[in-house]
C-alpha cells in the first residue's frame, strides 16, 4: 500500500509531497486494527440483535422501550 506524506514548511510556504511503500511494520499495524474494528463490529451487531429479539418477545418497539427507561 502506498502512503501519501505531507510536509508543509510554515517558514518557507512550501508543502511537500512524498508517496512512499509502507513498511513491514505499518502493514502489520493496519491489518491488526482492521481486525479490530471487525470485531468491535461484531458485537455490535450481536447486541443490536438480542435488542431487537427482547423487543421482538416483549412485544414493544424500540420507541415504547426508550419511554419505559
């Protein structure tokens, strides 16, 4: 993956642009965060689903539930 840096001198006005290949070890981070956000995901989708299947047995929407709380 490439990486696009910019560096802007205030000094000078003068903005500098370098694309360069990431290394080994920003590939290694970027595909471990991936993995975490994934599985943020995840359970948020597992808990947005037992939410709506206690809604779904209690018989009430979503709206009803806010107002009991």
């Amino acid at each position: 993956m490439k990486i696009t840096e910019k560096d802007f001198n205030i000094q000078t006005g003068i903005e500098t642009i370098t694309e360069r290949d990431e290394t080994a070890a920003e590939t290694k981070e970027r595909l471990e965060h991936a993995k975490e956000i994934a599985a943020a995901q995840d359970i948020t989708d597992a808990t947005a689903a037992a939410k709506a299947a206690l809604l779904t047995r209690l018989g009430i929407t979503a709206d009803e539930a806010k107002l009991l709380l």
